[in-house]
C-alpha cells in the first residue's frame, strides 16, 4: 500500500524537456504475451494477490532497464485504465474494493520507483480510462457527468503518492473536460491523452487541434501537457500542421499496428506491428510535434518496440 508523498506533484520535471520514457501495451502484452486472463482488458485485478502483483513487477521491468540504458526520466503509469466505478461494478468489485486496488496501484509503483536506482526522475502517474468504450464513444458524457465520474478514482489518487494523473485514450472532449475539472479539484496534476481514428480526428468526430483548444480554453489551460495513445503514426501524421496546438503535445503512445480501431476490435491475434519502423515513425514526427518528449507505446507494443523508439530519438 502507499505509505510515501508524492514527489513531482508540485511540479512535474516532463515539462522541463528532457527525453522520458513509459510502458508499452501493458493489457495486449499481458493477454497475448503473458497468456493471462483480462476480463474486460483491466489489469487492477492483478493487484489483489501477489502473483499478479509479480506479474506487473516482471512487465515493467524491462522499461525501467531501457530507461536506466538510456539515461532517461520515466513516466510511471498505474495499471488502472479500468479501475473506475462502472468497470468496476461489471467486474463485481465494491467501491471499498475499487478505492483499495487503486491505492495498491501506486503503492506498487512506489516499490518499483523506490528500486529503480538507475533511472531518475520517475514520476507516479495514475492512470484513468474512459467511462465507455475505449474505441467508440456509444455514449457521450457531459463535463459535469465525467467530473462526476471520474471523481472517485481521481479521489483516491489525491490521497497517495501519485505525482499526477493521466488520462488515457479520450474519446471526446467533454470527458476530458470533466476530468481535468476533477483534477483542478482533487489538487493533483493531469494529463490527457486522445487517441485518434485513420482520419487523425476523435473518434467523436472533432479534430485534434480543436480539442486540445476546447480543452484549454474551458479548463484555463489546466493539464501540464497532452498525449495522443491508441492510434498508428500513420494515422495522424497527416494532420501534424505546425500550429501552436502542438507545442502542447508533448507525449505520444502509439499503437504497434496500422489498424482501424473497428479492426482491432474484431482481431483474434495480436498484431505487434514492426518495432524498428515504429521507432523510424516517431523519429521522424519530431520537427512536427517539437515538444514532444514522453515516448512509450499502447496496444500491441512492448519492450523490443520502446527500445527501438529510444534508440531512433536519440
């Protein structure tokens, strides 16, 4: 369990450039790779005994080595994307439940940071999903139902050593709106993250510059910084026009394949994509996204493609 303060939560080091990197596609690579059971892809379940407690240790690790190789930062993220109420409630956890898996989450990551000697800063991120589909916005929220929502996880993370939060693979923008109020509440630091369909915009609808404004402008310019995840470069290069809308991106969790988000959905196998031209990929985004300094991946990645993403940025 926690038992630290938060270290970065004053002010986080990302934002003062410097290369960091983060984990790959922690759920694909522990269902596809690891052969383990995700029901509805949420990982906190690991949480609760020590072999999965082990399993999270082992899957991390190799990030934490590449960093220390590369003499990087590194960007902690909770293996909490599900740990929300009505993922929760699906899987048959309590809300006692949900707040103590929660807190176990950074209470792990305390214990990985703590021996991770090498690598410095490490920043404790918790990490929020989507109250719906990750995918597909089947319903979408208003700002004052996401800050609703999204308060209970929020919440618990305010109260541990969690550093900020890092909301991951927003579908609209008014849920990361809500979020980011939630935040702005809880007093804790965000960060959020969209992922992006073929044609580069939401899966809303609305185009990426436009939602990173929105957001800034309804929220007096609150999270630290913004991320796209769950998308393939190639889906969102076309799009990367120079604006002053990207100064503000300064993370990126790409997909390891070029699939549609309909497509993947339907896959039975895992496309693991390939990792040196992944890495060749982010390279070349750099002059176009020039803030961009938090690199890891999302589904269908692991360690073989953020080493070939370090090795190619520097």
């Amino acid at each position: 369990m926690a038992t630290g303060s938060a270290r970065h939560r004053s002010h986080l080091p990302q934002l003062d450039g410097g290369l960091f990197l983060t984990d790959g596609g922690l759920e694909t690579t522990l269902i596809f790779r690891e052969g383990l059971d995700l029901p509805l892809f949420a990982a906190f379940g690991l949480l609760g005994d020590e072999a999965g407690r082990d399993a999270l240790r082992r899957y991390y690790a190799p990030y934490l080595a590449l960093a220390a190789e590369h003499g990087t930062g590194f960007v902690l993220d909770t293996p909490t994307w599900r740990a929300s109420p009505r993922w929760a409630a699906e899987l048959g956890r309590s809300v006692a439940e949900l707040d103590d898996l929660n807190r176990r989450a950074v209470g792990l990551m305390e214990e990985i940071r703590d021996a991770a000697d090498a690598v410095s800063p490490i920043v404790i991120s918790g990490c929020v999903g989507p109250q719906g589909d990750g995918y597909s916005p089947a319903e979408v929220l208003t700002a004052e139902q996401a800050a609703d929502y999204h308060s209970t996880q929020i919440g618990t993370f305010a109260s541990t050593a969690a550093d900020m939060v890092s909301a991951m693979t927003m579908t609209h923008v008014e849920e990361a709106i809500g979020i980011t109020r939630a935040c702005m509440d809880a007093g804790i630091p965000v960060t959020i993250s969209f992922t992006l369909e073929t044609d580069g915009r939401l899966p809303s609808g609305q185009g990426l510059p436009e939602a990173i404004g929105q957001v800034d402008r309804e929220t007096d310019g609150e999270p630290g910084y913004f991320m796209i995840n769950c998308a393939h470069p190639t889906h969102f290069e076309a799009i990367l026009d120079g604006g002053a809308w990207s100064e503000r991106v300064l993370g990126l969790r790409a997909n390891a394949s070029r699939l549609s988000h309909a497509e993947l959905d339907e896959a039975e196998d895992l496309d693991d994509g390939d990792p040196a031209d992944l890495g060749a990929r982010y390279a070349a985004l750099h002059p176009r996204l020039p803030a961009l300094n938090v690199l890891g991946g999302c589904c269908g990645t692991d360690e073989r493609h953020v080493r070939e993403i370090a090795a190619a940025w520097s």
